[in-house]
C-alpha cells in the first residue's frame, strides 16, 4: 500500500512534521494534540500588493513533512486564495529538501467539478491535481471527496480519501436510540455512501437498518424531481450526503421522507459549506437534528433555531490517526 519516497530524497529516522498553515492553524492543533505532535512553526504573510508568502521556519531536510489547510472559501480569503497560498508554501518546502510531501486538505476545493456536463466546460479537478503535481507533492489526502474514481483518477501521487462515516455514525446512532430507522440516500448518485453508512449504522445499532433514495436532477442550477424509493414510514429517516451548500438537496429530500410518514428526520454529512441562502433554506426544513464535521472550520449558520439542531463532528482523531498510519509506511 505505501509508496516508496522519489528518488533521491531520502527520509530521515525521525518523527513526522507538522504545519497547519494560518486560516487551519485551529484544525491543526486540533490535529498535533490528537497525534502527540508539536506544530512546526513556519512563517505566512502578505505582502503590500497582497502576494501571500509562507515559509518554513525549520529545517524539514529528508524529513516526513504533513501540511493541513482546508480549502474553503470564507470572508477575507477565497478558495482561489487558500489554494495558491498552499501550493506555494508545498513548494517551498519541496525546494526545502523535505523527504516526502503530503498535503492534506479536509474540504478539498473543486473537487465537485470532475466532469463535463455541457460542451466546452472546464474538468477543474483535473487541472488542481496537476497544480499539486507541479510542486512536487507526493500524496494528497482529503476527507469524503466528492467523486471518488474522479479523485483517484485526476491524480498521478498517491491519493487517500477518509470516510468520516464512522464519527458521523456514533452521534446518529446515539439519536436514534431505539426507533426504528431508514437511511436516505438525497440522489441516485450517492447511494453507494448512503449504503456504506446504512451498514455502519446497522452494525453499531445491532438490528436491520431500511433504504431509500430521492429522486433529483439539476439543469442549469434548478432542482427537480419529487419521488421517494424506498420507505420510511414511522421511521426516523436518516438523510446521508458528503457536504451542504445551499441546503436545497438536502431540503427536498427532508420533504419527501416528512410526506412519506418519517417520524423525524436526522441528516448527517460532512463538509458543512452552508453557502448562499443555507440560512433561509435550512431553518424552515422539516429536518429536525443536523450532524456536520469540522473539516470546514467557519460556520456561517446564524439562525438561533437551526443553530439549536446542528451539531458538529471532530476529524481531528482521524487526521492523526492517518498521519501515524502514513508516516508507519516510510
């Protein structure tokens, strides 16, 4: 499974290194204090003109070098902004000498741009990937991509995706308690992670857990579809999903399960991007319990009734324990 380091770098016998650059440096701590490492301590400014610069501010010669920044846009820095500023300081820690290189970005931006839907559009997935390339990054990790096979596919260094199922699924299962339960997969095309949690709750709950999926299709940035495969009723209808944005998928699939008799209505993704008209969208949903991770650390929720029915998941036990795993294999 590992991959040996490029050729003519050599990996010194030493504890792995650690850089959360400024806009994770919460995450990242998060991430030191879970895997017993100290932060390395590095430099990130801006120029007059606004030109970002990060720099090492330790040798990180022949070392095993991890660098966390999720890629989020937020006020005050765009994903444009975080993306360059990240490939930036990768590369200067390549030209550095550091050993082996992995970046490590919990939100991974443009990752939901993996294909052509109409003529002439931009596969921009594929063109970060040759971003991270370029500056001689040696493995990428994220958290619940967007498109696995697309991921993997796009890039030619090692790629890890880590499922945060197994978080998410402990606090769901402590919600639903004993009540009978369904797991609801928002659209067709994620059924598969819909089916991997639904077994996972299953397994954690000891007792048979039900299927559906709701019917969607986007032209042109509309919703449609009305339909609901699958039963719910007097159930507590579980809706999975690997990120919110405006919240409107996961609102019509919260209708269709409250129409079709679910008893309540938990949904439970990852990335919490909450962009837009999440607010508006999200507080007059039928969903009664919201479970999100801290892969994007900001929270732009401010309605104080929504805000009472999110919750929110840590990654940090599981970034570290990848890193141990990661750093083990050199």
């Amino acid at each position: 499974m590992g991959r040996a380091p490029p050729r003519g770098r050599v990996l010194v016998n030493a504890e792995p290194m650690l850089f959360a650059l400024d806009a994770s440096r919460e995450l990242g701590a998060a991430v030191a204090s879970a895997a017993g490492l100290a932060l390395a301590s590095h430099e990130d400014r801006e120029g007059e003109d606004g030109e970002p610069k990060a720099r090492a501010r330790e040798s990180v010669r022949g070392r095993d070098v991890y660098v966390i920044h999720s890629l989020h846009g937020e006020p005050g820095a765009s994903a444009n902004d975080k993306l360059m500023r990240l490939l930036f300081f990768l590369g200067s820690l390549r030209d550095a000498g550091a050993g082996r290189l992995t970046a490590i970005a919990p939100y991974l931006a443009y990752s939901r741009k993996d294909q052509r839907s109409k003529a002439r559009d931009p596969v921009t997935t594929r063109y970060v990937a040759a971003f991270f390339e370029a500056v001689g990054t040696d493995c990428m990790v994220t958290v619940d991509v967007h498109n696995l096979a697309a991921f993997e596919n796009a890039y030619r260094c090692r790629t890890v995706n880590l499922e945060a199922a197994d978080a998410l699924v402990e606090r769901v299962a402590s919600i639903v308690g004993e009540a009978s339960a369904a797991v609801v997969s928002p659209d067709a095309g994620g059924i598969k992670r819909a089916d991997r949690f639904r077994a996972k709750l299953a397994a954690v709950l000891g007792r048979p857990i039900g299927a559906a999926f709701a019917e969607k299709y986007r032209s042109d940035g509309v919703l449609r579809g009305e339909e609901l495969v699958g039963d719910v009723r007097g159930s507590v209808a579980v809706i999975v999903d690997d990120l919110v944005s405006a919240g409107h998928t996961l609102d019509r699939a919260a209708r269709a399960c409250r129409e079709r008799g679910a008893l309540r209505i938990v949904a439970a993704a990852t990335h919490g991007v909450f962009a837009g008209p999440a607010n508006e969208v999200l507080a007059a949903s039928p969903i009664d319990r919201l479970v999100v991770t801290d892969t994007i650390p900001e929270l732009r929720l401010t309605d104080p009734a929504l805000l009472a029915r999110l919750e929110r998941v840590p990654v940090a036990p599981l970034l570290a324990a990848t890193i141990a795993r990661l750093h083990g294999e050199s």
